[in-house]
C-alpha cells in the first residue's frame, strides 16, 4: 500500500515539475528586431512558432541612432529582451559593451539601399552618381531613418557628393511612412524597409560606386532568460527554411553553404 502511495506520489511530482521548469517547447521568447529586418522576420516567424512551439514577443528599435527607444538605448535601461536582430555595426557596439553573449552573433541577410516614391509617381533618375545628386537636389522633400543608412547618409554621402547644407533642410526622418502621402517626395533607405509599404513604389537602388550594403545580424543578449529558445530562432532564421521571407523582402540570405 505505501508502495502504491510512493508511486503516485512520484508521478504527480513529475507532472508538476513538467509544468514549472522551463522548456524549449512552451517557452516565452522575447525578441527586440529592427525596421530592416522587420518584413523578412515577421514573414517567418508564424512557421518557427508552429514548429517549434516557442512563443515570441516582439519589440522594436533602431539599431543605432541618439533615439531613447534603440535596441541599444532600450538594453541599458534594463527592458528584458532574449534576442536581437538588428544591423551588424549596432550589433558589435553592443558586444564591445558585454551587452551580447560571446559567439552565438550569426549574421542572416543583406540588403541594398534603395529609393520610394509615391506609388504612380514618375521615377526619378538614379542611373549615375550625378544624376542621383540631381535628383537629391531636385527633391523638396528627402526621407530617411535615423539609424545605421541615415548616418552613413548624413554623415559620410551627401557631404561626398557635396550637398549637405544645400539639402539639409528637407531631410526628413520620417522617412518611407510620409511618402505615401506625399509630405515626402522620396526616401533613402535599406530596400528591406522599401518592400511592400503601401501607397509607395521602389524606384530603384543607389548606384553601386555610393551603394551600401546592410548586413543584418542576430545574438543573444547576455542574461537573457530563455537562451536555448534564442538559439533556435537564429538557426530557424539562418537555414534554408528562412529563404524565402528574406528574399520576399528584398534581402540575400547570407546562411553557410
């Protein structure tokens, strides 16, 4: 009888214990990801959550920038987050700050820079570096995002192509979300941020001698609550099984061979 008593006992305790400690299968992942890699993720994430039966949460924040809500800004106040993906220049500030777990950083997909404009609009030139900063110079208002393409517009490629001052006063950092309504004529952004935005076109990709590659990454936060879960999802996302979303999404897988 007390044998029959210790046997149930010891099952019950191990139901109860299959609900209480963590697992892979039921848990709760905390994701931060940024704007360029946003359609690709969001485009994969329901068939990682069916498959691998981890739920995710999901916020969001420049990669870099002087912005009180970049994944950055928002890690060194203490907002709990398991995983970032975010652009890999932002990345490595974080892992210089010990922000990242060492070795688990894998990069996913690239993409170009490219040109919106209001769906139905004629296309401007973009063929050639002169005729870019024609159109730059012609634009009354220029859209961009504050983050890792808008420095390297703000601070390296409009002063190469000497209109800064001249076109300083009609950036706009609202970037692809006012072109629809025409408050903005274009914007200059990661083609991954280009695709499938409302109202809008894509005029093309800057041309190749001032293009800029974005590489999109992924790595675990140090002292991230679900780390096995993280893990998953950056294998999820640097397999053949992500491909698709990200070229829907005008990036290039950059999974090994």
């Amino acid at each position: 009888m007390r044998s029959d008593i210790r046997f149930v006992a010891a099952v019950v305790l191990a139901l109860v214990a299959g609900f209480v400690t963590p697992s892979t299968s039921y848990a709760q992942l905390k994701v931060i990801a940024s704007g360029g890699f946003r359609s690709a993720y969001n485009a994969a994430l329901p068939d990682f959550e069916r498959t691998s039966g981890v739920t995710v949460t999901t916020g969001s924040g420049a990669s870099q920038g002087d912005g009180p809500n970049t994944i950055g800004a928002q890690l060194r106040r203490g907002v709990p987050f398991d995983l970032v993906i975010m652009a890999k220049e932002g990345l490595e500030d974080l892992a210089k700050e010990g922000r990242l777990v060492s070795g688990t950083a894998v990069d996913l997909a690239s993409t170009p820079v490219g040109v919106a404009i209001r769906a139905g609009a004629p296309k401007p030139d973009l063929s050639t570096v002169d005729a870019f900063k024609r159109t730059l110079l012609n634009a009354t208002r220029i859209g961009y995002v504050n983050s890792t393409v808008g420095i390297y517009l703000t601070t390296k490629l409009f002063r190469q192509l000497g209109i800064a001052d001249q076109i300083a006063s009609r950036l706009d950092p609202r970037g692809v979300a006012a072109v629809a309504s025409g408050e903005v004529e274009i914007s200059i952004q990661p083609l991954s941020e280009l695709t499938h935005v409302a109202g809008t076109d894509v005029a093309g990709l800057l041309p190749k001698e001032i293009q800029y590659i974005s590489v999109f990454s992924a790595a675990v936060v140090t002292g991230a609550q679900q780390t096995d879960a993280a893990r998953q999802l950056i294998a999820y996302l640097s397999s053949a099984r992500a491909d698709a979303a990200m070229t829907t999404a005008g990036m290039e897988p950059l999974r090994a061979k």
